[in-house]
C-alpha cells in the first residue's frame, strides 16, 4: 500500500524525450503479430483519460523550468482499490515543476465515485482551488477554501494532503463544515470498507428523520496511525495520541429507533459525535409518548461495535404501559399487558446492549443482547381488568429486563385500605413452573374476596368484617394464558372476620382461624377448594351451565 511518485517530466528536454520514447515503444507495440485491441478495455482507458485542454499556453527558458497555464475541461480518474475517483473536472490549470494549481469551475457538475468508500455516485460542483508542491521527495495538496455543492449537501473545505512518495499512506490535516442537512443524508456517506457491514446496517435504520445541523469535521494525522485513538487500544491498530479525526453535529426533531422490536424516540434534540472508530450521541426526545429527560447512545469501537443505551424519563404510567405493550415484552405477557391499566406520575431508567460481533467474551460465551430499567411508581393507579382489582396511590420500584419484570414490596391502597403489593414474570418468579405471579398483602373486607372466588357468593350473609389478606395468582409457565389452569389462592387467619354458620364452625371476629381459598381459573369453570382451620374443608365446581357441587 501507499503512494509513490515517478520522476516529474520538468524541463523541455524531457519532454521532447518523452514522446520520442513512446513513439518508438507505442508504435512497436501495435506492430506485433499478437496484438489485439480489445475495444471494451480501450473504451474503458479512454474514460479514465478523459479531459481536455483549452487556452494552452507553455513558456519557459532553454535549460530552465517550464510554466503551464490552460483550461481543464472534463478532468478524469477513475476509483481504484480503495481510493475515489472523479469524473467532469472543470479547472483554471497553473503550474511548473515545483507545483500547480487548479482553480474550479463553479456551478461545473462533477461526479464523485468512491465504490469501496460510499458505495454510490455523488455529483456535485466544486467552486474554489486547490494548490499542488512539491515537499521533499514527496508532494502536498491545499486547499485555503473549496465549496462542495450538492442534492442536499453544502460542505466548506479547507487543509491539505500530504504524500510521501515513501510507500506510506497520506497525512491529512483537514478541517470541514457542512450545512444543515438531513439525517438520513448520511446514510449516503458512510465508509463502508472502514465499517463492520453490521454497524452501517443498525445506523442506516436508526437514522430515520430530523434535520442536522452546525455539523464541523477535523482529521489530523498520518493514515498509518489510523483509528486515530484518545487512549490506548487493547487490541486492534491504532495508536494514542497520533492524530484526531472527530465529527460534531446537532440533530433537530430527529426520529431514531435504536430497536427494530421497539418505538421509536421521537423530537430528538441532541449532539452527536463521531470520534476515532466510534460515536456517541446524547441528549433528549420522546419514546411513545414519554419525555425522555436524558439520553446518551454509541458504539466505542467500530471493528467491535457494541451499542450502549443508557436513557431516563419522566410522564403518565399510562404511557409507560403503552410502551411496554409495543416492546419484545408482549410476546410472553400480551394477555397480562392488554387486561392492565394505568395512570399517574411514573419515572424510568433503561439500559441497553447491543452487539453486533460474535466475538466471545473472556469466558468463551456468544455475546447476548442486555436490557433492562426500572419504572418508579410515586402515587400512581394500577387497575387489572380480569380479575377486576384496582390499587390506588401505587408507591415503589418495578425492574424489567428483556425476558420480564419484578416489583416487590409496592405500597398500595386496595378497598380504601393499605396493602403491599408483588408482581413477578418470566426468569423473577419463584416457582420456576409460572410465568407470572402477583401476591397482594392488604386487610380486604370479605364480601370483596367472596365476589372474586367464584360460586363461594352464598356464603356471604353467614360471614361479616375485615382481616388481614394475602391474595395470589399465579399463571403457569408455557400454556396459553387465556386457557391455562391458573390459580388464584387467599390466605388469612381471619382475625376481625366473624363466622355465623353453625358450631363447630361458628367463630367471633377475634378468634383467629387459618383459612386458605384456592380457586382454579377462569371462574366461570373453575374449582374452588376452602380450608377453615381443620373444621371445614369445602370444595366446589361450576360448570359453563353454572352448576355447583358442593363436598363437605
């Protein structure tokens, strides 16, 4: 790799040399009996040489150096390996054996082809000009100011390129500004040789909308240095504190989707930056219809691009649900999230990884998507539709990841009365055969639970007060919700409940009796299995027809 220049053809002399040689080689060469021209290869050759000249003037002295002046119309060359080309130059040309210069055509279309780079054609018109010298063995190309116009696209340029004419690769030290454009414009400029095919697949569908603006580019550096890094690389090229190459934007109403399975954030207004062989960006928007307060998102390294998602916000529970019920969450719990209602003041955090390597950790595992993030509840309402229980000023923390969620200890208002509330789904659960469990501790009026345990109704003129409860259902795991043999289950000692059925079950509201309700769901064709102390064991059935057997 690298650049290397040949001698210059910079005295008349040489020149003249010049063409005579190729006459006699050239004109040789055509002469043989095996040469064949091929015309698709001449066509070819004669596109990448394309340009002519216009006004030429040539002065110089005998023995001295040569000075050039001429127009440039149509300036050629072709991308090659990993370098671009270009095609439809229009230039003032000045120069001599010590350098040139090119000043442009404004307004002249040129198209820009880097296949390796980009991927696609650009065209675009160049206004300005660029200097060309000669620097030791090698050479140097400046710009004090060049415009790049095109669909979408203002750039100011200024710097230079050096070549060493040493087999190395160039030194840049380049500065740029661009307009304000689009996001989704920089799809077209991504260098894709440079970038994991991954990493350009996830930025091309989270860049989705909003506009960029005060976007400045610094490169500074020798391209044998690159990834021009800030600290040093455990693994991989680069080396701390060679050169910087560094990319400042603002994104306005932007629309990005860090997840395909999840919404989008929407009015985003952030900083973005693109640094070494990274980028990180960080600010604000909306997720649903939840204000992200604060967000920050990037991938370190490129060549092992990792995405990192760190966000916090603040709203309506209701919004927090609705997120939820659009979220990889709903393929395990869309019977739980659709039956669940919500509203009041709510805050959240949420953390995401993202790999797209499949390099393996220290401990040999394949690398896994993380996320996970609390909901902060601070006097909201939760309301559970099947079951017809509603909490009220609903205080504490609920954790999630991407398998489930956990919330222990909420504190809650049920019948007018405090209570501690549990919900747990997917890997939290404590019996590994369900998929969810709630268990709610509150004291709960008895004519409430008798309404929720079935065809026990009947018992209700024969039973009278309050005592302290623990309800809980429980779903198993890897049945269809709608149908699965669920258990709703009620524990008490029934201390403030008094009993009026006849001795030996007969009891005042202060005398304690362990009594344990355990109700198979749905109601309307359940079991129901009653345990008073060791006095009563009662158990029935109801049927669709609403039949009920009764064993005592």
């Amino acid at each position: 790799h690298g650049w290397r220049f040949a001698e210059a053809l910079d005295t008349p002399e040489a020149v003249v040399e010049s063409y005579r040689f190729r006459i006699v080689v050239e004109c040789a060469a055509l002469s043989e009996p095996t040469f064949r021209a091929d015309p698709a290869v001449l066509a070819r050759l004669r596109d990448q040489h394309l340009a002519v000249l216009e006004n030429v003037e040539v002065a110089g002295v005998r023995g001295g150096a040569l000075r050039v002046d001429a127009d440039v119309h149509g300036l050629h060359f072709a991308a090659v390996g990993n370098s671009p080309g270009m095609r439809g130059v229009d230039a003032q040309l000045r120069g001599d054996a010590d350098g040139l210069r090119l000043r442009f055509e404004p307004g002249a279309p040129v198209a820009f082809d880097w296949p390796a780079g980009f991927g696609m054609e650009h065209e675009v018109s160049l206004a300005g000009e660029a200097v060309l010298w000669r620097e030791g063995a090698g050479w140097t190309v400046h710009t004090p100011g060049l415009a790049i116009l095109g669909r979408q696209l203002d750039v100011n340029a200024r710097g230079g390129i050096g070549f060493g004419n040493d087999g190395t690769r160039p030194r840049l030290d380049l500065a740029v500004d661009i307009g304000e454009a689009p996001v989704t414009l920089a799809r077209q400029f991504w260098v894709h040789h440079l970038m994991p095919k991954s990493t350009v697949d996830w930025l091309n569908a989270a860049l989705q909308g909003g506009r960029l603006r005060d976007v400045h580019a610094v490169v500074a550096g020798d391209l044998d240095d690159w990834p021009f890094r800030s600290e040093p690389a455990a693994t991989g090229p680069g080396r701390a504190g060679a050169g910087k190459f560094r990319v400042d934007a603002r994104i306005v109403d932007g629309l990005l989707k860090f997840q395909p399975d999840w919404p989008p954030m929407a009015a985003v207004d952030a900083d973005i930056r693109f640094e070494a062989d990274g980028f990180t960006i960080a600010g604000k928007g909306r997720l649903g219809g939840i204000p992200v307060t604060a967000f920050k998102a990037g991938i370190p390294r490129f060549g092992r691009a990792e995405l990192s998602v760190d966000a916090e916000g603040a709203g309506n529970a209701s919004e927090f649900l609705a997120v939820l019920r659009r979220s990889p969450l709903r393929k395990d719990h869309a019977e739980l999230l659709d039956n669940l209602r919500a509203a009041g003041p709510a805050s959240t955090d949420f953390h995401l990884l993202v790999p797209f390597h499949r390099q393996p950790d220290a401990q040999g595992n394949s690398p896994r998507m993380q996320m996970q993030g609390t909901v902060e509840l601070a006097g909201a309402s939760l309301r559970e539709e099947r079951w017809k229980m509603a909490f009220d000023n609903v205080r504490g923390q609920a954790r999630y990841d991407r398998d489930g969620f956990v919330a222990e200890g909420l504190q809650v208002r049920h019948d007018g009365a405090p209570g501690v509330l549990s919900l747990r789904a997917g890997p939290h659960v404590r019996d590994p055969g369900q998929a969810f469990e709630a268990e709610l501790q509150a004291n709960v009026g008895i004519d409430v639970l008798l309404d929720k345990a079935g065809n026990l109704g009947w018992l209700k003129p024969w039973l009278d007060g309050r005592s302290p409860w623990t309800v809980a259902v429980a779903i198993p795991r890897g049945a269809s919700q709608a149908a699965a043999p669920a258990r709703l289950q009620l524990r008490s000692n029934l201390v403030g409940t008094a009993i009026g059925l006849p001795e030996p079950v007969r009891k005042p509201a202060a005398e304690a009796m362990a009594t344990t309700v355990d109700v198979s769901l749905p109601l309307e064709r359940g079991e129901v299995a009653v345990v008073l102390g060791n006095l009563l064991s009662l158990r029935s059935r109801s049927s669709v027809a609403a039949e009920v057997r009764s064993l005592l």
